[in-house]
C-alpha cells in the first residue's frame, strides 16, 4: 500500500474567518493582519495569566478566547496598568482575538492590535460553545493525516479499506458492492486523518468527489448513476482488505487464529489478504468479512472459538479460550 505523508498545517486567520465565520457569528474589529497570521495548530488558549503578567509560558501561537472573566479584568484596569498590561501581552505574535458572549473589544486593545497587525472578533455565543465549535472545526485541519492508494466502502456500517496493486480490481469490486447497496466513501486517493481516540476517518478528494474511473467504460459519477444512497462524505476506516493475485505456490490463510495487522498513522487496523482469480466472487467475501468483523466487535471470534470447542471435544484444558464464546462453548 503506497501512501505519503502532508507536510505541516498551517491555516491563514484570513482563511479560518472565510471557512467558519458564519457559524461561529464572527465580527472584525480590526483591517490589518488577517492576510499575514497564521494559525499553526488546532487548540486554543485562554490568556488569563498572560492578563495577569506571567508570560513564561504564554501560549501565544494558539488563538486567544476571553471571555467575561477576561473581559471584565481589561475593563476594571487602571489606563497606565491597561497599557502596561497590552503592551505586554500583544507583543507576541498571537494570530487573532476572540472576545465571547457579544463583549466589545475595549478600545485601547484595539488600536494596540492594530498597530501590531493583531486581528480582533467578537461573537455573541458563550465561550464554552465558542470553544467548542473551533475546536471541532480545527480538529478537522490539523489532525495528521495521509493519503492511501485505494477504495474506501462502507459495508454494513464498517469501514473497509480495499488496497493492491494498480489494476488489481479494486475499483470494480467497490463498484459491485454499491450495485449491491452499499455505499461508496471514496476512490483512487483516500485521505486519511487520525482523530482523538485514535480514530482514523477516511474521506475522498474534494474534486474526484464520489467519481469512479473503470478501465474499458471511463469516468462514472456514482452518485448520478447510483442516487444519494450509493455514496457517503467520510467513514471510519475499520478493516484494510488487500487484493493480491492468487499464486498456487503460496500459502494463503486457513483458518485465522492468527490476526494480522497494518499500521496507518500509528494505529493498527486488522488486515485481511484475499487472493483473487477469475470467477471468485470478492464483493460477497468482503460482505463476509464486514459481517466478521462486526461479529469480533461484539466479542465472537468464530475461528477462536471452534478451537475451544475442538479443544474441549479433545479434554485439552487450555487458559488460552476466548471469554466470549457462543453458548455450546460455555
């Protein structure tokens, strides 16, 4: 599986007010430094002790929410303190500003931003909300990701990521499971983002969108063909199965005690290799293993658990047993 990793992230504080503005009810209290600020992270920083004069470890980088604590500590100081006490914390380069709960800017800190090309906004949401929406919004731009050579599917609800080489089928074995009801995530490029929890989200490519390339036919749009219920925008991705060509001379698996693994982004996704021939039918095998994969899930492991009950048929006492077996095992 080939794939490559992006380069740092970085988001313009121009871009981030074009991008959520709207949903986050921003307003610009400033012209100047929406074009040069660049937001480098995804978190966000609430600049109470910095207020208060401890700047060791200000984190300035990330963008700044006050809300009324902060805003009514700016306000209640005297004019020579105030100065002291903006000059101070805006000489960082801080990317923007943003006041909660429909506070106004005070003045002062404005024309200090000003000069120093600080962009300030306002929002009448609470900050817990404010937080919230930036940082679900952010999450999604500064997660790592990487792009994966392959066919994204959403098979009975699980995410199955189909890999092998150029020409392999993978294409055509996706296009199968849509005829069949299940729905297409993405195709050729899938990008791939790891989320908090180690959750890896796979998406397809803002221009291919849900566009299909079958060698012999050409470009499909699978969802004029298909309707809405053939496709969807992003998926967690699940179960990684590689098509490789059947070769008599090698050894494929049996019985699977054994789980293997692929690792994307640090995270380890179960592998399955399926050896393909002409004839065999790889869109009811990939349902299977959807259906397997789900029934691991729930805590049956149907290879795992005919070896208990072979074991137990045989009297070998083993600490090995799956817990989770099906009622004959018990």
């Amino acid at each position: 599986m080939s794939n490559g990793q992006k380069k740092e992230t970085t988001l313009t504080v121009e871009a981030f007010y074009k991008a959520h503005g709207e949903k986050l009810q921003l307003t610009l209290h400033t012209t100047s430094g929406c074009k040069e600020r660049i937001i480098r992270a995804g978190d966000i920083h609430r600049p109470g002790l910095a207020l208060a004069g401890f700047v060791a470890r200000f984190a300035y980088k990330l963008i700044q929410i006050l809300g009324n604590t902060e805003t009514a500590y700016i306000n209640q100081l005297p004019i020579e303190i105030l100065d002291e006490t903006l000059c101070k914390v805006l000489r960082f380069d801080i990317p923007c500003m943003i006041f909660t709960h429909g506070n106004a800017p005070p003045a002062r800190l404005l024309e200090i931003a000003e000069a120093r090309n600080i962009c300030v906004f306002s929002t009448p949401l609470p900050t817990t909300e404010t937080t919230q929406l930036i940082g679900s919004q952010l999450e999604e731009t500064f997660a790592p990701h990487t792009y994966v050579h392959g066919t994204l599917v959403d098979v009975y609800g699980v995410g199955i990521l189909l890999t092998g080489t150029s020409g392999i089928g993978k294409t055509e074995v996706a296009l199968d499971l849509v005829k069949r009801g299940h729905r297409l995530v993405a195709d050729d490029v899938v990008t791939i983002s790891k989320r908090a929890g180690g959750l890896l989200i796979g998406r397809g490519n803002e221009l291919l969108q849900h566009c299909m390339e079958i060698r012999g036919v050409g470009i499909l749009d699978i969802q004029s063909v298909f309707g809405i219920r053939g496709i969807r925008k992003q998926k967690r991705v699940e179960v990684i199965v590689e098509l490789k060509e059947w070769d008599a001379n090698e050894s494929y698996e049996r019985l699977g005690l054994e789980d293997k693994y692929q690792q994307i982004l640090g995270e380890n996704l179960p592998l399955v290799q399926l050896a393909i021939y002409p004839g065999k039918s790889i869109a009811v095998i990939v349902e299977v293993i959807a259906l397997n994969q789900m029934l691991k899930f729930y805590g049956y492991h149907p290879a795992k658990a005919l070896e208990a009950r072979l074991n137990k048929k045989m009297g070998v006492d083993t600490e090995a047993a799956p817990i989770h077996l099906d009622p004959d095992c018990e």
